[in-house]
C-alpha cells in the first residue's frame, strides 16, 4: 500500500521483525548505560580494603568519605552533562551518527575504569573518576537518543509500548551487574581461598583481588561492542531526515528498504505541516534517580545484621555477598519512608528487605518509566532529543544528591553509628 506522507506510512504500519531489532539494539545501549553506572557501588568495599586498609586496624579498610562519594557519584554528574550536551548534537547532526560516538566512548571508557593507572590509592582514584566521569558523559548520550531513535522507528500504537521496553532493560543491566559480580568473585575466591579478616587481615585481601573490580568494570564494555555493527548498519530515523535534515526523498528510500513500506516522497511536505509543537518545560522527568541509583545496599544490609560483618569474610567474599544482596533487590525490586529504627532490629530484617525491594518495584514500575516514554512522545522531532535530554538529566540531578548528599551524613557518622547498633548480628 502506499501513502502520500512518511509519518502516515509510520504511524500506521505493522510491528514487523525490524521493530523487534530496533527495540533489541537500542535496548542493548540502555542495557550497558545500567550496568556501568550501578556496578560501580559493588566494587566500592572491595576498593577500600585493597587502598585504605590501615596495619593493625579491627576492621577492613574502606573508602574515605569524599573519596567514595566521587567514585560513586563523578558518572552522575557526567551523565547529567552528557544527557543534554547529546540531546542537543543528536538534534543537530542526527541520531544515528551521535548514537554511534556513544557507543565509543562508552566502550572505551568502560576498559580504562578497569585499566585505571598506578598501584597507590590517589593515582588509581583519579584515573578512575577521570575514566567514570567521561564513561557517564557517554551513557548521557545514550540515554535521550535510544529513547528518540525507538519512538522515531515506531509506529502509533506500539510506540509507548516499544520506548517502555527499551527502558526495561535498565533492570535487566542492574541484575546483570550483579550476576557478574557474583561469578567473578566466586572464581577467585575459588581459585585463590585467603582467611577472612578477623583471622588474618593481611592474607584476607589477596593481591588477585585488584583484578576482580577492574574485571567487573571492563565487561561493561561487551554488551556495547556485541550490538554496534547492527547501530552502524541502522538508518537514519526517517522523522529527522525528512523533517530536520529536509531530505524527504532519502527518508522514504531508507524507510521503504528496512520497514517494507512505499512512500510518496513528493508528499513529505504534508509531514512538515504537523509539527510545529515547542519544547515545553512541564515534561521534566521526576527525580526518581535518587532512589533507584546510587548508595551501596551493603552499609544499610550490614546494619540490619542481613550481611555478616566485614571482618568475618575476606574480600573477595565481602564482593560477593554485596553482589547477591543487590541481585536479590533487582530481582524483587528499594528505601521505605517508615520508621528506621525499627526496621534495624534483628528480628525485623525481613520485612526491611520486602519493603526495600518494594521500593525498587514501584519505582520502576510507574514514574521510572514513564519519565523515559512521555519525553520521546511529545516533543517535536526538530528538538526530541534536546528536550529528552533535559528531562533525563533533572532525573539524574537527583541521582547526584542521593550520591554527594549521603557523604553529609552528620560528622561522617555510618549507618551502623546511626542506627545505635554498635554489631550486627551475623546470620
């Protein structure tokens, strides 16, 4: 059948396999933007007792304040800038050329995390924040132009539908995140047995264990490499060659290749006529980075006695119990607004878990989600990315507080000094 406008042919032509691939190669990118950016708090204890352990000390090294909060929160901020620096250049030079330097620097950024330089703690701290910030800069990019390039690719029935899938697999990243956290450590904690730190603390930190977390970041970089020779051979979004670049007859050859579809180039025009919406302000996505995002599951799940203390494991097994705590909240779902006290109680932890878990689950299931779909929805194709990119970025400016805003506990207290349990109970 053939249609006198691009977006008409669009809008109304089936789901066809190509849909499917689109969701899968866009998918793949959000896919790898979760897993870098959450992995990043299994690896932090791990980091503490490689760099800060003190001789002599009763309890395993761990990050510095400032220190941790940077590791944890420098993608965030990256991501924030790179959320609307790509959503303005996806609007300017077109979505598949800047998805593709992305996926670039997402790649390469993800093996220099792992490869950060040095031996002594500052060195190594710095390389990796410098690689994690440009690392989130990349994964900013990401975000708006998978969101565009689906809802461009489309048609109307389908879109929210095909845009929420895309979405999804920010879980699927998470729980990967930890499932690879829980192999790489079970290896080597196979492979090179050291006490746990109570027994020993030098030999509890075995010298392998600096190839875990830098193993642990540099796999980011797969999923990425895995789907770019299909970006590569992705089109140009027929929506931003005929209405942006005013290339209508370009749109409809691409367009008739990949989706089957015959369109009269010459009637392109009637497309432009139909967008004329502004970017409008009232879409910026809710904050709901703040929950779902950085502070590490493990200080909270030590204090309720749902973790063993860190002097009773070595660290490589202090890795993977974080990683099964965290795989079991992406499996189930994150912080109730209740009293905590209660909750810290030993007798209370499941129940802190479940409501924890539930947390995660309503977050993603409502606002988390819709944040993504509605930005690709409303705004015109000359500004979607832009626009897209704000939105994303004022959810991601809330990530930044849970992250920098954590480390203003008063006087640097933890968890643990809060909640007056001086020892959690090991189960």
């Amino acid at each position: 059948q053939e249609h006198s406008s691009i977006l008409e042919a669009l809008d109304v032509k089936k789901v066809t396999w190509y849909h499917v691939t689109t969701v899968i190669i866009s998918g793949m990118g959000f896919f790898t933007d979760s897993y870098d950016l959450f992995v990043i708090s299994l690896v932090t204890k791990l980091l503490g007792r490689i760099y800060y352990h003190h001789p002599g000390s009763s309890s395993p090294g761990s990050l510095p304040d400032g220190i941790s909060a940077a590791v944890s929160g420098v993608a965030f901020a990256g991501t924030f800038i790179g959320q609307i620096f790509f959503g303005c250049l996806g609007d300017k030079l077109g979505r598949k050329r800047v998805y593709g330097l992305t996926l670039v620097i997402m790649t390469v950024c993800s093996i220099c995390s792992g490869l950060s330089l040095g031996s002594d703690p500052k060195t190594v701290m710095v390389t990796l924040c410098f690689f994690r910030f440009w690392l989130g800069f990349g994964i900013g990019g990401d975000y708006p132009l998978s969101a565009t390039i689906m809802s461009e690719y489309a048609n109307k029935s389908t879109r929210g539908a095909f845009i929420a899938a895309v979405f999804a697999m920010q879980g699927f990243g998470i729980l990967a995140a930890g499932c690879v956290s829980l192999l790489v450590s079970a290896i080597f904690d196979h492979q090179f047995p050291s006490p746990a730190y109570m027994v020993d603390p030098a030999a509890s930190t075995v010298p392998q264990a600096d190839y875990v977390w830098r193993i642990i970041l540099m796999l980011g970089a797969v999923p990425a490499l895995l789907t770019y020779y299909w970006r590569a051979k992705m089109p140009e979004t027929a929506r931003y060659t005929s209405l942006v670049a005013k290339n209508p007859e370009k749109a409809a050859t691409d367009m008739s290749k990949v989706l089957d579809v015959d369109i009269e180039a010459g009637f392109a025009k009637n497309d432009q006529a139909r967008t004329s919406l502004a970017c409008s302000p009232r879409n910026s996505s809710v904050a709901t980075g703040s929950t779902c995002s950085e502070q590490p599951p493990h200080d909270i799940f030590t204090t309720i006695g749902w973790l063993p203390s860190a002097k009773t494991m070595n660290a490589i097994q202090e890795l993977y119990q974080i990683a099964k705590a965290q795989t079991l909240i992406a499996l189930c779902g994150t912080v109730p607004g209740i009293p905590y006290h209660h909750w810290t109680l030993p007798h209370n932890r499941i129940g802190f878990v479940v409501l924890y878990s539930l947390t995660f689950f309503f977050c993603n299931f409502g606002p988390n989600a819709t944040t993504f779909i509605v930005p690709a929805e409303i705004f015109p194709a000359r500004l979607r990315a832009t626009c897209h990119g704000i939105s994303a970025a004022s959810g991601k400016a809330g990530a930044m507080v849970g992250s920098f805003g954590f480390a203003a506990l008063p006087n640097g207290k933890s968890l643990e000094e809060l909640s007056g349990e001086a020892e959690p109970e090991k189960i």
